[in-house]
C-alpha cells in the first residue's frame, strides 16, 4: 500500500511523546440476557502528531473503545477495568478513574471526537453557531461575540460557504456533508491534541467521503494533532493512517505501521479481511474471498482465540483453548496475537538453543 508523503516524514522523524496510552482495558454492558464484553484487554497508544487507523467487522467494539477514552459509554455500559491515560499540563490524566472535573477538562480541550451521525449529535433548537460557541465558552474565557466571531472562522476553515450566514442557521438546514463539517468545525474548536473521528463517512456519499477525508488530512497536517480513526474501510486506513490496529471481538488482534500490515499481514483475520477486498489491477475475474462465516454473538464469546471459529489455520486443542498474548516482531514495531506465531517463536528459541549448546 502506498504510504502518504506526511507518512514518509513522520516515519523520518524520531519518537514522539504518546498522548493517549490504554492498557487493559474492559469495557462489558450489563443486560436482561447477560452481560456483553464489548472491549476485552485492550492495549494501545497514539503519539503526537499520528494517525492511527482502528479497523475491523461491525460489531467488533472500535466505536465503544473510541467512546470509553472520553467516559461516553451510555449505560448500562461501563469500563470494569483497565487504564486510559491522556497526556496534560501536569502529567498525565486516567479517565477511568478521574473525577469529572477532570474528564469535562479532558473532553473537547484535549481530546475531542467527531460521531457517525452529525445530525443526531447536534442539537436541533440552536444554531450552529451557538452549539460551536457553546463549546469554546465551556473552554474558555471569552464572550458570547467573541465566540461567534471563532465559529464564522472555525465553519470557514472547515470549507462552508458564506460562513457569516451559515452560522446563524439550524441544522436541518444543512446537508449531512454539511452537518459533518460542522462537526469536525467544533472538534477543533478549542484545539485538542488528539482527534476521534468515528466513522466520520459512514452516511455520506462517495464524493463527499473524499472531500471530508482530504479535509481531515490538510487538517491533521496543518494542526499536527493526532487522529484515531475509527472505520471498516481498509482504503480509507490505508490513504490516510500511518499505523494500523486490527480488532476483532473486543481485542486488537494485530498493530503496527500500515504498509507493514497491508502488504505482509500476519494475522489470519487480517489476511482475511485483506483478501475480501477489490484491488485495483487485480484484474476483472479475481474472485473475491469473503471471511469465513459471522462474528459470534456478543453473549457467546468463543474460548481461546475469538477468531478460531472462523480461522482457516485453526489448530485444534489450542486454538480453542489458550488465548493468545501479543507478540512483538524484533524486526518491525507492532505486534500479533495468534498462537501461530508463538509455536515459530517457540520453535526458533529451540534451535537456537540447540546451536549454542556444547
């Protein structure tokens, strides 16, 4: 998969301080039928400045994880465990257990999050311009004017035309490409350092799915704050992440830098999703391979590895019983959670100790 030029020079640059880390965290939901692990364990991290693209089936808990970093979970979800660090002023903020002075802090100035449905999200008896002033005052000292007058700029940085106008209008005036560019207009509005963006092309057609990815892009650069970007669409992580995270069943089942996970996937749900997926050039006749069967219900989570059901290299009595850690290639960054890799892991350590031994 090509890589962007900002790709290339952010892969030139030295490591960069993280901005989020989350270790271990769970996320279940509590119902009349049982209880849901939406988020089992997971583990990752976003440094300054970086684009990192979580991918996977619906129903594969991306959009609850993405909520859980802002305490956005509605009941009767909630985190049961696990750290969700966000990097302030003075160290470090977890916002499992933070109070909620800190997480109204957090939200909006330091992590800000634009949702699938703009529409549903706005609230439809105000203008635009007082919900995006709304949200700077929350932030800021400033007056009712001079938020307005940082509406109009933020609504004409987004590319809306006439912005003077368009400030005073409802959200039923504007169509949901419109509506979106609003959306991303507030996320910046107070200027945080790290952007969730949720599926933030799901409802829009092709052509305006472009114009707000590139809008996203310039923005990222511009700004150089870090995006996590929640979608199903491996073009889209391809075109604009510079890392990549996989999940499946609530676990990010492999990560690493997007080239490196596009061109020689290592997970078999990888390699799976890959395969379902038109490839230009590919040639007309190439059947595609979809992935094997369905994502298991939620009440009926698989032991061992969640994927072994649906696995082409399943290994019985292994598979279906141990789950797998993640393993960490010394010869590119990131990591995989397969047993498979952990038997040539294991196999290797033996020969190697074979040879060293008198």
């Amino acid at each position: 998969m090509p890589t962007t030029e900002a790709s290339r020079e952010r892969q030139q640059t030295p490591p960069r301080q993280n901005i989020l880390e989350i270790e271990d965290l769970h996320t279940q939901f509590e119902l009349d039928d049982g209880v849901v692990q939406a988020v089992c364990g997971v583990d990752l991290a976003i440094a300054r400045g970086e684009v990192l693209a979580v991918v996977g089936e619906s129903g594969c808990g991306k959009s609850v994880m993405a909520r859980s970093v802002l305490r956005l979970v509605d009941r009767p979800g909630r985190i049961t465990g696990g750290q969700i660090r966000v990097r302030t002023d003075d160290g470090a903020a977890d916002m499992v257990s933070a109070a909620p002075e800190t997480v109204r802090e957090v939200r909006g100035k330091r992590v800000a999050m634009v949702f699938q449905e703009p529409m549903s999200s706005m609230s439809p008896m105000h203008t635009i311009g007082n919900q995006i002033g709304e949200a700077i005052r929350l932030h800021e000292r400033v007056t009712k004017a001079e938020a307005r007058a940082r509406a109009v700029e933020l609504l004409g940085r987004v590319g809306i035309p006439a912005p003077e106008r368009r400030v005073d209008e409802y959200p039923f005036q504007m169509s949901g490409g419109m509506l979106q560019r609003v959306m991303i207009a507030m996320a910046l509005s107070c200027g945080p350092q790290l952007l969730i963006a949720d599926e933030p092309t799901t409802a829009l057609d092709v052509t305006t799915q472009a114009q707000i990815l590139d809008l996203l892009r310039g923005l990222q650069e511009e700004t150089a704050m870090a995006v996590m970007l929640i979608t199903h669409d491996l073009g889209v992580a391809a075109q604009m992440a510079d890392r990549v995270a996989v999940m499946y069943l609530g676990t990010v089942v492999e990560e690493g830098r997007v080239e490196d996970v596009f061109r020689a996937p290592r997970h078999p749900y990888t390699r799976a999703l890959l395969r379902s997926v038109p490839k230009l050039g590919s040639g007309s006749r190439e059947r595609l391979r979809p992935v094997r069967g369905m994502v298991p219900h939620s009440y009926r989570r698989p032991s061992g590895c969640p994927f072994h059901p649906r696995c082409d290299e399943f290994m019985a009595g292994r598979c279906d019983v141990t789950v797998p850690e993640p393993l960490r290639d010394q010869g590119r960054p990131g990591a995989v959670s397969c047993l498979l890799y952990e038997e040539q892991t294991e196999h290797e350590e033996h020969e190697e100790h074979e040879e060293t031994t008198p």
